[in-house]
C-alpha cells in the first residue's frame, strides 16, 4: 500500500467551500449533522464522540460540533486542514495530519469514538482494495463496541463501463469539462477537470477514485468486524433501492 497523494492542495482549499454541491446548503448539513448526531449520542446525558475520517474544511465537522458532539478528524491535507482552523470554532477541533486508512486521532484514543464517519464519496480516495480494507479496518480501531461506521458514496454508475465505454463526460461548459476515465480491471476511476482559468486557457486536476459496491464495503466491514445496521439513500432516510445512486452506510462495531 503506496503513500496516498495530496490532491487537495492550496489552490483547490481556498475554494473548496464554494462547491455549488447540494451538499454544502445549510438545509442539507441540519439534516446530515442531525443523523450523525443521533448515531454519536450513547445516552441522553452525552452528545457522543465523533471521528471525521477526511475532515476537510469541516463542511461537515462545524456543525455536528455545534449539536453538542465532541468531534476530531483525520485529513491528509495542510491546506484543507488550515481552512478549517480559519473558521469559528475550528481551532478547537483535535485534527491529526495523515492517511486515514492507518493514522490514529491521537494517543490512547483507539476504541474511544462512539462514531467515525467518512462521507462525500471520499472511501474513493482510498484508491485501492487494500487501502479500503484498512480504512475499515482503521474505523474499528476507533470505536468502542455498539459504535458505528458511517460511508456515504456513490453507486458506481459504470455497467456499461467495459473496454469498449471507458469514458464518461459528465460536464461541458465553456467554464468546465470534466470526463470520467473507468478501468473496470482495478476499479479504478480518474476524474479529470479541465477548469478555464483568467487567461482563457484551461488547468487540469486528475483525482483517483476506487470505485465500490455495497457489497464489497459490507465484507470490508465484516473483516473489521462490523455489520451492517441500516442502508439508506441518502441522508433523510429514502429507502434504499435497486435504482437508488448513492448509499449512507451504517456498520456497527461487535
Ligand atoms: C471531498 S473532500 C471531503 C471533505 C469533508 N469530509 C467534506 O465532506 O466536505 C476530501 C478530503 O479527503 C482528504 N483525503 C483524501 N484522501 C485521504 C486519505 N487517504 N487520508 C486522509 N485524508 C484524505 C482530502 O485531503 C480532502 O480534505
């Protein structure tokens, strides 16, 4: 297992929170921060203790804080990690720098998290089986027995995607072109972004992504572990179907 690569370096941290993502509107992060509240809260008394795996610019992390939960993070990156200290509130967010798939929160704190969760199709990020298998494996490490793993990602949209259909363009603008690059031997996925900057000419970013069904994330819980709780859609709930496009995932610890 390779060291993981930074993608998200300074320039794509500063703008970052201006994703027009349906997942940074305030609606949204109520509804996602009220499930994993839910999820870290072991009693009436305690808000819980959380683990944001990936924790960025805290996107996610401020206002699951702002519920009462104690939370820390793991991220790979300086400048997404600086983004977070800029914010109110996220000076006081325990981050270690490091790989997900193996870094600790922090001394003594395996088996002390009553949540740790990964979302934003960023279990991708670990771009092979075996960095996948430890990311699980990692995220047991954290809990206490009865405590949970959240994944949200994506249902790989590729069954089409054999040798002959290996790219997807999935945006064209003048602004942006951003094509998708499937190899179904590795499950490897490479989004590439042509992104028009001021003089006109446009800069390239290339991101890895492995691509995963449930099931295979459900024996990558099993080693570690865990079992599955609930699946649904996505954050409110919607049941989760054969034509659904994404999965929040919610393994418990045994
Ligand atoms: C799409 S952002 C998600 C940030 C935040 N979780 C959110 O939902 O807004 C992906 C983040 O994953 C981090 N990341 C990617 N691979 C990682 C790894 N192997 N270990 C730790 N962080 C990683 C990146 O540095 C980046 O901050």
């Amino acid at each position: 297992m390779s060291d993981p690569h930074d993608f998200f370096g300074e320039q794509i941290a500063a703008s970052y929170d201006d994703d027009a993502d349906a997942r940074f509107a305030v609606a949204h992060l109520a509804l996602e921060s009220g499930f994993l509240a839910e999820l870290a809260a072991p009693d009436e008394q305690s808000g819980g203790r959380a683990l944001e795996f990936a924790i960025g610019t805290g996107r996610v992390a401020l206002p699951l804080a702002a519920r009462g939960v104690e939370v820390w993070g793991i991220d790979l990156s300086e400048a997404m990690v600086a983004q977070l200290r800029a914010k109110p509130g996220g000076a006081d967010i325990p981050v270690e720098l490091g790989d997900f798939s193996t870094a600790l929160a922090g001394v003594g704190m395996a088996g002390e998290f009553d949540l740790v969760y990964l979302v934003f199709n960023t279990i991708g990020n670990a771009a092979g089986q075996e960095a996948q298998v430890a990311t699980f494996a990692n995220a047991a490490r954290h809990l206490r027995v009865g405590g949970c793993f959240v994944v949200e990602t994506h249902i790989p949209g590729v069954l089409t995607a054999q040798h002959d259909h290996r790219w997807q363009v999935f945006s064209h603008t003048d602004e942006h072109h951003g094509i998708d690059e499937y190899d179904p031997v590795t499950q490897l996925m490479w989004s590439h972004h042509y992104t028009r900057i001021e003089d006109g000419t446009y800069r390239r970013n290339s991101v890895p992504f492995r691509y995963v069904w449930p099931a295979e994330l459900d024996l990558m819980a099993r080693l570690a572990g865990l079992r599955l709780r609930e699946r649904w859609e996505w954050w409110d709930r919607t049941p989760f179907t054969a034509a659904s496009e994404s999965h929040v995932s919610v393994w418990e610890k045994e």
